[in-house]
C-alpha cells in the first residue's frame, strides 16, 4: 500500500483554507502538513481567485515552497498568469467552478506520479504566450543549443499537442517506460520543473 502523500494547503481566502485542510485531513490517502515543514517530495495546495504575478513571486520567493510541485486550484487563470504559474513549479491546474473534492485528491495523487495535468487548452496558451516572448526576443543560436535530442523534440512536440504517456508511446512505437525515460532524463538534465515548464522550454529554444 502507498505511504499516504504529504500535503500543505495554501489558501489567499481564510475560510477555503480552512475547508481545504479539514475535508484533505478526512482523506486516508494524505497527510497534512504546515508549509514550513513542506519537503521537496511534498505537495503543495494552491487555491485562489486568480494566479497573479505577486503571489507567484511569493511562491517562488518562500525557500520552502519554491521548491514543491503545486496543484492550483483558480477561479481565473489569464494568458499573462500561465507562465508565471509554470515557473512557479505549479503542475496541475483545476478550475474552481467545474472541481469536487474527489477531484483534487485524484490530481495531488497524479501530481506524485509524476503526471502534470494542465488542462489542453491553457496549455495551448502557454504555447502561445511562449511563442510570441520567442518572436519578440529571438535567439538566433536556436536548436544547437536547446540540448535536445531528435526524440526527445518527437516526445515534446506530442505532449505539446495534449498527447499522454501511452499515446506518445503508441505514436512513436516506444514503450511508456521508455516514454517516461525521456521525459524524465531531459527534465532532469536540462533542470525543469515538470512536463509543461519542459514544453515551454523547447518552445522558447525554438524547437516546436
């Protein structure tokens, strides 16, 4: 049996804080936890009205939870938010008005097996949003020095189209292991966060 997951609950809005931590406390799958005793492997649990820049750059600011994968749970989440929630290691983003408490245990539990859920189209809008801070400030050394492999990009490119692990592997004729092998050794190597802050990567080095 899987050792229950260590959760944190960060709320801008005092009483969902404590609604958030009382309904995860009933859930034999998770631990909570104070942020300040948050480690690396943990979770963190991000609900607010809009992902602004000020409270990612809290996130990234706090040693502790800079260092965490987030599930953010927003009521709005603006083009302009979307890489800063990226860059702030938030790996899995639900809409407040369309998410039960079923739902958030499923994606913190996702979250451990390394799965980001970024719903498809706030991902094409990283996509966007990446593509026109490339256009704007273009860096003519391109590819060369992305540090990607040709199938690492062939990985990339599909799970930019919205593509899971198994579809990747059905496409590319691999195994999900190797997959998965890929996925982690470039997010390893070249030190990003997760899925989504490897796409934005490969779309600001030109390569997709």
């Amino acid at each position: 049996m899987m050792e229950p997951v260590r959760v944190a609950v960060y709320a801008t809005d005092m009483i969902m804080q404590v609604g958030l931590t009382s309904f995860l406390q009933s859930r034999p799958e998770l631990v909570v936890v104070a942020r300040s005793e948050l480690a690396e492997q943990d979770i963190l649990l991000v609900h607010t009205d809009r992902m602004a820049q000020e409270l990612a750059a809290d996130l990234r600011a706090d040693p502790v939870t800079a260092q965490v994968s987030k599930v953010l749970i927003v009521g709005e989440l603006r083009e302009s938010d979307i890489l800063s929630a990226v860059e702030s290691r938030v790996v899995a983003v639900l809409s407040r008005a369309q998410t039960c408490g079923d739902r958030v245990v499923e994606t913190i539990l996702s979250v451990v097996s390394r799965r980001g859920l970024l719903p498809a189209e706030l991902l094409g809008q990283l996509l966007d949003g990446v593509r026109r801070l490339r256009c704007d400030s273009a860096d003519p050394r391109g590819v060369d020095l992305a540090g990607l492999t040709p199938r690492e990009v062939d990985v990339l490119r599909l799970m930019a189209e919205g593509h899971d692990t198994v579809e990747i592997a059905d496409k590319l004729c691999y195994s999900e292991r190797t997959v998965k092998n890929v996925i982690y050794g470039l997010t390893n190597r070249l030190k990003l966060r997760n899925r989504p802050h490897a796409v934005a990567y490969a779309m600001r080095a030109g390569v997709l």
